[in-house]
C-alpha cells in the first residue's frame, strides 16, 4: 500500500520545509516537491497542516500488576488511544517481582504485548540482585534488543532498588552498553513520611503529596547522578516533577554528565491543589507518584523544557478506574498510584506549548518523538520523516480544536486527568507502518499489528569510555 501526503509542511526536529511525503509499505520512500503518485496510491491533502514524526511515548504502563490489581488500560487499547492522539510508539516496562526469574517476567509481558496495535518496545526494571540478574542484563541487551534499564528508588518493601542494586546494575549496565533510568524519590523517607501521617489521622489523597515532598525527590535524584557520575554510566531520570530534581540534573549536565530528565504532560499542567478536592473519587484519580505539584514547579518544568535540560515527555500511562482506587478510601496509602494521558499528550503539549510561544514547532517535535528516538538509539527509524524511515507519522491541523472528556475518549479509564481542557491543535491522521490508523475523527486498527521493535546497545560510547578508563593516569599517592 501506498500513501502519499501532499501539499503539507513537514516538521522535524532539526527544519521545517514544504514537502510531499511518499511511503510505501512500512516505510518512508520520498520527501521532495511534487512527488509522483504511483497507480493506486492513496493520496492524503495535507495543505495547511504540519507532518511530523508520530509521537514517542518513552513512560507507559500497560496491564501493569500494581499495589493488589491491574491498570485497566491493556496493549491493545493504550495503543489505541496513542494512535488517535499521534502517538505511535510506546516504551513500555518490564517490572519483575522481587526474586522473579528476569527473563520470566520480560517473557510474559513480551506475550501481553502480542495485541499492540502500534510498535511498541521496553525497559527492563531491575528489582533485586543476584548472579542470574547479572546474566539475564546480558541476554536482554544481546538477544532481545534492550537497552535500558530501570530502578525504583521508591516503593519500600516492593520493587525498590537499594544502593547496592542501583551500584550493581550500573555497572553491569557500563559492561554491556546499556543506559540505566531511575524513579527518583526516596523510599525510605516516603515510607517514614507515609506512617507519620496516617497516624496523624491524615488518611486521605490530600496526605499522599505531603508523603512524597520535592526535597525526597531532588535527593534520590542527585544520589543516582551521583552514583552514575562514579561508575561513567549515562542516566535518564523519569517523571521528573520538581525544581530539586531539575537543578540536580541540570548540575549535573553543567558538569559535563551525559544525564537526561523526562517529564509527563501532566507533570507541566496540573498543581496539586487536586488532591485536597472535595470528591474522593476526583482526589485519588490524580494520586500519582511523583504527585503533582504547586505551581512553581510547574514553571521550573516549563523552564528546564525550554532549555534542554529536559529532553523528553511523557505520561506515565497507569490507568485505575475509580472502583480500583477505593481501595484506598480509608488509607491513601493503599490507592493504587497511576493516571492516564497518551491520547492527549501531544494535544495539551502543543496547545500549552506552541500555542503559547514556549515551545517552537521543532522543539515540539524533539522533546515529543526525536530526543526519545535518539537517548534510546532507535533513530532515524523513528522520530524522523525522511527517506528511510518508519512510515510513523502524524498530520497535525494547527486549527483544529476539542474539548477533552473521557466521554469522547479511547482510553480505558473512567477520569481524564485533563477533563474540560479545551485544546487547539490536534491530529486529523495517524500513520502507522504506512498504514492509515486515524482519519477522520475514526480509527482504523488492527490488533496484533504493533511490532516489537530492537535497539541496539551503545557500543561506540561505552567503548570509548572503557577506553578512557583503561588509560587514565594512576593517582600519585604520597608517603
């Protein structure tokens, strides 16, 4: 099948030019002016909209097993849900239990993913240590095309990773060039933090920010950089929500430490005062970890996207419907922590973004699909539109407007994090594999159809600081 985009402006990262866009098959064949339409192309008017690189979400939890249930939103509907906001690729996690056999778990969730509508690919959580652990890191990178791997530093008596872990994996992860991301808050603390006000009486989600203050974040933060800072590892920190965590990155790369910060939509838009709503169903729809912050906070985001001291976004997708998150009516400490967001991250990004001034239409497109296809070493096949590429792309209508509601929705969730906000900018056609998945306010998907996509290790850079280290001038020590 052949699609051929005529008449738009494409928008990649790094330029903007008037062009057609011709893809066959799964792939991207042409970019130029006035390009041919092969017999039985289906041809797409593009003229006065934007074609761009379909969105990258590099945070999702799909059919997670969380805190004693699973998120409602499964392979096939998140994908779904992606696909009719532009976004046609997802990193999802692999999250093993503590002493659960590493290969087992990236196994079934390998199986999970089998219904994907849209490409899709994962990290790999490192929740306890042994010699095994160590193995499997090595069959994950050269066999199954992982090349990242993530850390809890929270969730005490769960699926935190204690220093000794965080040490181990770095450096297994050095060895086999692989780049290592981290949840950054401190468990311990949140764990003191979250018995001292249960016993306090503060039992409901208004407790759940106060339990996980910026200064807990900012700390596990500056303590991972730290940690990678020793061992030469790369890091990329996830959700970061807070000024403390943002100055400690940016420190960090002011230094020279090839250190990256993601941040969710939600993250840039929302300010905690949802959590002290009158609605428990409404407050605990928004319990997230990170939580949401004040306002501030929300600035200093802004501010660290606009800089490049955060190179991507995010949503953090981990859906629970409101008869899930009662389980934690009395104790907010048992609400199971997750929101939803990837249909309408690439809208509320470029209303609050573009439309505002704060972020260019080039910048848009790096910090939503480019940076998130290069950190994890899968460009140019995805977040780009050139020759070659995967024929993953969004056209996107600067005119068209909507107002969110879970009423109109894809997502498998009963509140929208982003309900009522009206938007201006959104996708008129989603291309997957060259297949047209999003036309006309319908989609058009087929359940299997996503593909697990590889990415290679980071041979060249780890070589060369293996290299450096060998190298290195020994300490003079004095007697």
């Amino acid at each position: 099948m052949s699609v051929l985009l005529r008449g738009g402006t494409v928008v990649n990262a790094d330029r903007s030019q008037r062009a057609d866009v011709l893809c066959d098959g799964s792939k991207i064949v042409a970019v130029g002016s006035d390009l041919d339409a092969p017999r039985g192309t289906t041809v797409v008017d593009a003229g006065g909209q934007y074609v761009m690189p379909g969105g990258i979400d590099p945070h999702t939890h799909m059919q997670l097993p969380f805190m004693g249930t699973v998120a409602s939103e499964d392979f096939e509907s998140g994908t779904a849900a992606g696909l009719a906001g532009g976004t046609t690729m997802i990193i999802d996690f692999v999250i093993p239990s503590p002493q659960q056999n590493i290969m087992d778990a990236y196994r079934q969730w390998r199986e999970w993913a089998e219904k994907s509508v849209a490409d899709y690919t994962f990290h790999v959580a490192i929740t306890w240590w042994d010699d095994s652990v160590y193995k499997d890191m090595g069959t994950l990178v050269h066999e199954h095309g992982v090349n990242s791997f993530k850390h809890f530093m929270a969730y005490k008596g769960a699926i935190m990773a204690d220093d000794e872990i965080l040490v181990n994996s770095f450096s297994r992860a050095l060895e086999l060039g692989a780049i290592c991301t981290v949840h950054a808050e401190n468990g311990e603390l949140v764990y003191r933090l979250q018995q001292q006000l249960f016993e306090k009486g503060m039992t409901g989600p208004e407790a759940h920010p106060l339990s996980r203050p910026p200064e807990c974040e900012g700390e596990a933060a500056n303590r991972a950089i730290r940690i990678a800072e020793v061992l030469k590892v790369p890091l990329y920190i996830v959700h970061n929500s807070c000024r403390q965590s943002l100055e400690a990155i940016t420190r960090a790369r002011n230094e020279g430490q090839r250190v990256f910060g993601e941040v969710l939509a939600g993250h840039l838009l929302i300010d905690d005062s949802v959590y002290r709503h009158r609605d428990f169903d409404v407050a605990a729809a928004h319990v997230m970890s990170p939580p949401f912050r004040s306002k501030e906070h929300q600035e200093a985001l802004w501010r660290g996207l606009q800089s490049g001291n955060l190179q991507t976004t995010a949503t953090d997708h981990c859906c629970f419907c409101a008869d899930q998150k009662v389980a934690g009516k009395n104790d907010f400490r048992l609400i199971p922590n997750g929101t939803g967001g990837i249909e309408n991250r690439m809208e509320v990004l470029w209303h609050h973004g573009v439309g505002s001034g704060k972020l260019t239409m080039n910048e848009f497109v790096a910090v939503t699909s480019t940076n998130a296809a290069q950190i994890f070493n899968i460009y140019p096949q995805k977040g780009s539109v050139s020759a070659g590429a995967d024929a993953d792309i969004v056209v996107w209508d600067p005119e068209a407007t909507k107002t969110i509601s879970t009423k109109t929705d894809h997502q498998n969730v009963d509140y929208n994090i982003f309900e009522g906000m009206k938007v201006k900018g959104c996708a008129s056609y989603t291309l997957s594999q060259g297949n047209i998945v999003w036309a006309d306010g319908k989609l058009n998907v087929k359940r299997g159809a996503g593909r697990y996509i590889d990415r290679p290790a980071f041979a060249s850079y780890y070589d060369a600081l293996k290299l450096q280290a060998k190298h290195a001038e020994p300490v003079a020590v004095k007697r």
